[in-house]
C-alpha cells in the first residue's frame, strides 16, 4: 500500500465524493479510501482532498501531491517529509 520515496511516502488513494462527512474510511483493495464532501466537479474533490490529508498528517498543502489519477476516483499521492507510520496511523481505529 505504501512506498517510500526519497523525500517521503507514495500510496494509493480512493476517493469517495460527495460524502455526509469528511473522513479516512479504512483501507479498500489496497488503497487508503476516504470520503469527501465535495464533489466531483472542477478540481474541488482533488483539492479537498489534498487540504483534509494535510490537516489529518499534519503537514503542509504543498507537501500533498497527487501525482497520478487527478480525473479517477482512484488517485497515486505522494505526501514529503513523512514514512510510511504515518500513513498507516490514518487506518488505525
């Protein structure tokens, strides 16, 4: 689920829009999957997303990048100055 990269962490994401709340929903197929109250429309799902993962890791905008998927529920993201702990906390109860 999780790689490391030379400047922190890739995993794979799968979003769900359009959502009652915000919230981290376990791991699905390999993914971390996450639920968001915007919807799919302009970019706003892509950047809800990337402003709900740096407030739950607590880094900064700029450190969350997606790289790969930007049109797919199913995204590649790659999150700088973290390991792969952090990303596995997200899933923990």
């Amino acid at each position: 689920m999780v790689t490391t990269t030379p400047s922190g962490v890739r995993f794979e994401v799968q979003v769900a829009p359009r959502a009652s709340r915000e919230a981290v929903l376990g791991e699905h197929d390999g993914a971390l999957k996450v639920a968001l109250t915007a919807p799919p429309v302009d970019g706003a799902a892509n950047a809800a997303l990337v402003a709900f993962l740096a407030k739950r890791l607590g880094v900064a905008k700029r450190q969350v990048r997606i790289v790969q998927g930007t049109s797919s529920k199913r995204k590649v993201l790659e999150v700088d100055g973290l390991g792969p702990d952090a990303i596995a906390a997200l899933v923990a109860p």
